[in-house]
C-alpha cells in the first residue's frame, strides 16, 4: 500500500498524535481572514475527534 509522504516539518504548527490515523492539513496564510474564520471550526473537530486526527497548518509561501 503507498503512504502520503507529509509534506510539512517542525516549523509548521502540528495539533494532535504524531500516531493519528488521519492528519488534516491546511495550507495557509495567518493574515488571511479566511483561515482565521476556519480555525475555530478546525479546532472543534480536532476536539471531537481527540487523538484520532491531527491537525497541521502550513505557511504558503
């Protein structure tokens, strides 16, 4: 079976178990209001799903 190679390291903010079965990874920027209005909702599903997602926010460049 292939895997996704994870296209983020340390300097990204990660949320959650290195050991998740899902990882969401949003690419952004922390000046865009869009992202801003998205993080709260991102955060709630995070919660619900407890260690079983983590959550990666990448800088675009």
């Amino acid at each position: 079976m292939s895997r996704l190679v994870h296209p983020f390291d340390a300097a990204d903010h990660i949320d959650g178990r290195p050991d998740a079965a899902v990882t969401l990874i949003e690419y952004g920027d922390y000046q865009c209001p869009y992202c801003g209005e998205a993080y709260p909702v991102l955060k709630q599903v995070v919660r619900a799903l407890g260690g079983r997602i983590r959550f990666v926010f990448v800088i675009s460049h």
